[in-house]
C-alpha cells in the first residue's frame, strides 16, 4: 500500500503498487466486493526484475463478528 485517503464522504482511495501479473482476474473480483461500485484505475510505472511468485489463496478466509460456537456444517 502506498496512500490510504479517507474523503469522509464514503469514498476511500487506496493505492497500491503491484506487478501487472498480480491484476490479471482482479477486475472481476473486485467489482464482485464493491457490488459494482468500485472504480479500478492502473498505470504501469516502470519495468523491474522479476521478484518471484505471488503469494495466493487456494480457499477463502473466515472473518467472525463475534464469539460463540458454529458447527462443521456452517463453515463449509
């Protein structure tokens, strides 16, 4: 993360510097988490070695609000 901007008015501009290859399939996931709201600009800044492979996620992340017990069919 470069600049993180908070215009109080429910819009925040965050930038980011990544490689290219880290935005390829981005764009549909990205207008999926904002419900088409998000608006996604890049620019290439430059050329730069090769800094080997980007970190994934093969499944998604469990965020919970509040503690409490679940079961095993709830989390899949």
């Amino acid at each position: 993360m470069v600049n993180l901007v908070n215009h109080g008015t429910g819009r925040i501009r965050a930038q980011f510097q990544v490689p290219s290859r880290g935005l390829i399939g981005y764009r549909s996931e990205f207008l999926t988490d904002t419900r088409g709201t998000g608006i996604l600009n890049s620019m290439l800044l430059g050329y730069e070695p090769h800094r080997g492979a980007l970190p994934t996620r093969l499944t998604g992340s469990l965020v919970a609000d509040r503690s409490g017990k679940s079961v095993a069919y709830a989390l899949f």
